[in-house]
C-alpha cells in the first residue's frame, strides 16, 4: 500500500482510475446479488415455504437491517477516517469482509433462510461501508469543475463492471441449465464468480489509491473514537451553517427510498408480474447497465455545464415517466422501454447526486460528509423497499399496487430538491468551519 503524502499534490490520472475502478469492482455486488439474480433466488427458492408475499417481506426486512447498521455506523466511521487519516485502511477492511461473506452465500440453498438473511446482512454492511468510503476520496482528488465529470466515469465504469459480472454468470447459468441444473444448484455459484471479480477488480483501487493526509505512526483507537464522535457533534450542532447541504440530503433520502426499490426488486418484479426468467431477468439488467452507464457519462459531462441540481431533477423526471411505464406494462416491450428510461436515470441521478455532496463538503472532513451522504442513502434504502414489501404483504402480493408508492418518493424529491441552493452550498464549503 503506498504511504500517504501531502494533501496540496494534484492527484495523478492513475490515481483517478485507481478510484474508478472500485465502482467498476464493487458493482457486480449490487448488480448480482441485490438486482438480477440472488435477490429473485431468495424470494422464489430460498423462502419461498414462507408463503405469498411473506419471502419478499422478509427480503425487504434483511435489506433494511442491513442499511440500518450502516446508517448508524457511517457518519461515525467517516469522521474517525478522516481524524485518524484511516480512510484507506477502513476501506480495505471493508472490501475484503464484503468478498468473503459474498463468496459464503455459495452455502445458501433452499430453506436456508436464517444463514442466507444473515450473511446478506454482514456483506451488504461491508459493501455499503465502503462504498461510503470510497466517495469520501472524491473531493480529494477533483475539483468543484470536475467533480461531475469524474463521479460520472466512475459511476459509467461501474455499470460495465456490473455488465461484465452479469455476463459472466450468464454464461453459467446458460451452461448449467443445458446440463439440466437447477436454480438451487448453479445460483450459488454466481455468488463466487462475484466475489473472485470484486476482489481482482478492487486490486488497483487498494494499491494505488493514496491516502491524502499525514497519518499518525501510532493509531490510537480511543482517541480516533473519541474525536470521531466530537467531529460529528459539530456538524449538527453547526447544520444551519450547511442548509444547502442538508436540504439535498433530504430530497436524496427521498428520491433514494424510490431507486433502493427498483435496485433491490426489479428481478423480483420482473419475475413475478412480467413471468421472467433467470436467463430474461440476467439480460434485462445487463441492457440496462448499459443504458445507465450511458446515462452516467452523458449526466455527468451536463453537470459540470448546467449544474447538478438540474442534471438530478431532468433525472427524476424520467424516472417518474419510467414508474408509469412499469406500472401500466402488460408487453414486455412497455416494460423494455421502463426499464431503459430507469437506466438512463438511475446512472445520471446517483452520478449527480455524489458530485453535488463533494462540491458541498469542506476539506478535511469527506469522510465525515460522505458518512452523512451514506446516512441519508441508508435511511432511504431501509424506507423504500420496507415500504414496497409492506404494500405486498397488505395487498396479498399485488406488486403493481406497491409500485405506485415509488412515484410518492421520487415526487417528494423534486420538490425537495427545489428548495436547494446550489451555488450558496458550494461557497459554505469554501468557507468551511
């Protein structure tokens, strides 16, 4: 691991794609096991003894419980990285804790709910954490000019690094249904194929990635803790002094809530309503990472032109028409064109929406910020699908009915996101504490 330097060095184009290159690493996992294939494995092998709409609730209840610890944790963890100067130390805990649980659900099979839910939780915490981490070093190695720009080909990298896994296990499971397999004998093995690509992929990441600040030789975990918590006592007590900030965080934890439920259950959807199969579901996805890669750089170079606020409301309006489009699809090719529209948006608004928390974030305290950004995307994660299962449960598996409750996040964003000032959240960065 490189040792750390002086914050006034530019970052170097290696290091920029040492950044990138995570979001290409860590994707497979959101692609794969919260999108395409080992969320639908769940609710239709896993618990599907559990009864109709219960295996989707509990889905729902293991992706909340997960995004609740990394809500508690993240702004905590964020201000002791940046004290401690720790960042590239907690990420690489991280990294590995998400490969080796994600590797470990190869032991998940059918009625195997308790050990399924439990390491879906522990990997889900670490991919979450560091994912966190990772947009800590964004302003570290940008500029408020580039900020857009470089969130985007990280974001677009990352949807190809979701494709390339999706592929992969495409090509798997293609092979193993010709051999006759089950879904309880070949998903399994996608969970390793994910895993063996994070680990490879986030190699470039861990080694040439740099740590931007002087690093104490001897740790002192109490102190780090200590001050940690001070760190974050502040920036709420100081909140009023960072509105702008705090106002996005907001309509992002409500636009959030409507993207955490088409990430976390589109298979689920596709599978249940449109009658996909493992080898449809595998093929929407990755069509549509590539749309949302797509729709990442594109986004991401209008950002840095017109602004991100812009960029993100012209995104939440394409989802809102999107969410119609499903809801009202009994074709598969209304459903197609759903899916493309959430694509283009879901890579434009997720690139512009970190862009805007670094261009609104004080140097030296990323971490701590970026913890806050992870706190209002948790929270959303925790609100949108345990509302979506809820809806399910109440109206005995109707997942139409749950899907109108996303256009209620998405429009409760908008007009949040209205009320943000974009150029006055970039000025209080400037001036700081």
């Amino acid at each position: 691991m490189a040792s750390p330097f002086n914050s006034t060095e530019p970052a170097t184009r290696r290091e920029r794609f040492a950044w990138c290159m995570y979001d290409f690493a860590n994707s497979g996992f959101t692609t794969v096991i919260l999108t395409a294939i080992f969320n639908a494995y769940f609710v239709g092998v896993i618990a599907a003894g559990s009864g109709n709409g219960h295996a989707t609730l509990l889905w729902t209840l293991t992706i909340a419980a997960s995004n609740m610890l990394v809500l508690l944790s993240a702004p905590v963890v964020g201000a002791i990285a940046d004290y401690s100067g720790a960042k590239k130390r907690f990420l690489t805990a991280t990294t590995i804790g998400c490969v080796v649980f994600t590797a470990l659900l190869y032991f998940a099979g059918p009625g195997d709910i308790a050990l399924a839910v439990v390491l879906v939780i522990l990997a889900t915490f670490m991919f979450s954490s560091g994912e966190n981490l990772i947009a800590a070093f964004l302003p570290e190695i940008g500029t408020p000019e580039t900020m857009g720009r470089l969130s985007g080909y990280g974001w677009a990298l990352g949807y190809f690094g979701g494709l390339l896994s999706l592929v992969l296990c495409l090509f798997y499971v293609t092979y193993a249904e010709e051999q006759g397999m089950a879904a309880a004998d070949y998903v399994p093995v996608t969970n390793l194929i994910v895993a063996v690509l994070f680990a490879l992929a986030a190699l470039p990441t861990l080694l040439w990635l740099r740590e931007r600040v002087d690093v104490s030789a001897s740790f002192d975990g109490t102190k780090a803790i200590r001050e940690g918590f001070k760190r974050l006592n502040t920036t709420w007590r100081q909140a009023r002094l960072h509105t702008d900030l705090f106002r996005f965080l907001g309509a992002l934890t409500g636009y959030y809530a409507g993207i955490y439920i088409v990430i976390v259950l589109a298979a689920v959807y596709a599978q249940e309503v449109m009658g996909f199969k493992t080898q449809d579901t595998i093929m929407l996805i990755m069509v549509v990472n590539v749309t949302a890669a797509v729709g990442a750089f594109l986004f991401g170079h209008l950002q840095d032109r017109i602004g991100s606020k812009r960029c993100i409301a012209i995104t939440l309006l394409i989802w809102i028409v999107a969410i119609l489009c499903a809801y009202f699809a009994v074709e598969e090719w209304l459903f197609w064109v759903a899916a493309n529209l959430i694509g283009t948006a879901l890579g434009g608004a997720q690139s512009a929406g970190r862009a805007l928390v670094g261009q609104f974030t004080p140097e030296g305290r990323q971490g701590e910020f970026f913890g806050l950004w992870g706190l209002a995307t948790k929270l959303s994660a925790i609100i949108g699908p345990l509302t979506y299962g809820g809806m399910i449960y109440l109206f005995a598996g109707d997942h139409r009915i749950a899907l109108l409750s996303t256009l209620v996040f998405f429009i409760f964003g908008l007009v949040l996101l209205a009320t943000v000032n974009e150029k006055r959240g970039r000025e209080m960065a400037k001036i700081g504490y």
